[in-house]
C-alpha cells in the first residue's frame, strides 16, 4: 500500500462569543479512504479521544475540537490561544499493515488549559494505541491489541466482537471500564490503587485466581493466555462479560 498523507492545515476562524470558562472550535469531519480493518495510532497532548468502528461506514472520519478553558475573564486569551493548538491526520504502512495515525500538539505558552478532542469513526479498527491526558477514552467495537496510557480521565473499551489479542490501559486518576462478549479470551491481572475491582461476568468461563482483592483481580478466562492488564490511580476498574456489552449509559456506576 502505498503511503498516503493527509495533513491537515488549521484555519478555522473562531467567532466571538459570550464571555465565559472556556471556548471551542469543531475541524472537520476530515474523511480517509480505508479498505479492511485498519489499526489506528493517537497521540494527544490533551483531550477526549473517541475510537467507534461501524461496518457500515464506506470511509473514516476525524474531527477535532480545540478548547480553551483559562477560565473566568480571560475569554479573549482562549479563543486566540486555539490558533496555537496543531494536529496532523495520515494513514502510514505499518508492522502489521495500514495505520491511522493521529497526532496533536500545542505551541502555546499555557498548555494545562487547552483540549484537543479527537473524534474518529470508521468501518473497522484492528488494533489501538492511544496516549492522552485530561480527557475520556471511549473504544466501541474495535479489535486487536490495545495499548492505552491516560490520565486524568476515564477509560472505556466496550465491543461485541471478540477480543483475543492483548490489552494494556494504564490510567493515572480515573475509571476503567473493560466490556466484552463471551466469546473474548485472556489472563487478567488488575488492580486499582486507591479503588476497587469488581466484575459482572454473564458469558464465558471466568476462573478467579488466588491473590484476588477487593483492588486486585487475578483470573483467567476461557483458558485464554493473551494478557489484559488494567491498572488505575485513584479510579475503580469495572469488567463486563455480558450478551450486550456496547449497551450503556453515558454513566456506569456498576458493571
């Protein structure tokens, strides 16, 4: 496959507002042509990221939403400081194959107060990495290894297809929520520091280990050797096994 590039200019104009605790602009929706599952790469500095893989989509879509939040009285300096916020879209050839590899960046002088949200839907997601702070995770029937570090945020990788390949999220401050079918696999080392680990497992064949804790999880499942380690700072790890696992609110309180 040959490499393409798509990088992506920022010239959006920010219209005043009101005065207020923060200010935003929507880029996009950017599109890529994709053929087949396609792993997909995000470095953010900040921000949400949001991965929803759904087989009736012909392309992947980007959008990014730059925000300032400086707060109180300082509405001007936000709105000006989103020029200073850059990020780049492209689909590079990978180890394993395409990759979606999405980047984002800041220049300015006050970074703790800026977000760049990232938004990405497309037909199907073979493998995750993702890298943030300050913002919410949310994976919804993607595939493949998952690699994930955040903090400051929450943490949610809830799909119906089957999740065989290894899974790593570490969060510093913030919930993980792990939701999958019955037909997943995986040796599950947990532990929430400062929180709790708890389990709602309705499909499957679930072998709790010794060592398990109220933080602590050791268990392996339908005889699975692939690794799924979740661990979190001042957050609770929740795990699902259930029938619908993409099913939900946008507030999980119990697996």
């Amino acid at each position: 496959m040959d490499k393409r590039l798509l990088a992506v200019a920022l010239l959006a104009v920010v219209s005043a507002g009101p005065a207020g605790c923060s200010t935003s602009t929507v880029d996009g929706p950017f599109s890529l042509a994709v053929r087949g599952p396609i792993e997909v790469n995000v470095v953010s500095f900040n921000g949400d990221v949001t991965v929803v893989a759904d087989p009736m989509l012909r392309w992947a879509t980007i959008r990014f939403k730059r925000q300032g939040t400086h707060g109180y009285g300082r509405n001007e300096e936000a709105k000006s400081s989103l020029d200073n916020i850059k990020f780049t879209a492209r689909i590079i050839e990978g180890e394993h194959g395409p990759v979606l590899e999405v980047r984002t960046w800041t220049t300015d002088a006050e970074p703790w107060f800026q977000r760049a949200h990232v938004d990405i839907r497309l037909p199907a997601v073979d493998g995750l990495t993702v890298r943030t702070s300050n913002g919410m995770i949310e994976a919804v029937n993607i595939q493949g290894k998952v690699d994930i570090e955040c903090s400051d945020g929450d943490v949610r990788v809830m799909t119906d297809l089957p999740m065989l390949q290894p899974v790593t999220i570490h969060n510093n401050v913030g919930d993980i929520d792990y939701r999958v079918r019955g037909e997943s696999t995986g040796e599950f080392k947990c532990y929430a520091q400062d929180g709790s680990v708890d389990g709602r497992i309705r499909q499957g064949r679930f072998i709790v280990h010794v060592g398990t804790a109220h933080d602590r999880l050791l268990a392996s499942f339908n005889d699975g050797t692939n690794p799924i380690t979740l661990t979190t700072l001042n957050g609770d790890i929740r795990i699902a096994v259930v029938h619908n696992p993409t099913d939900v609110g946008s507030v999980i309180v119990t697996p």
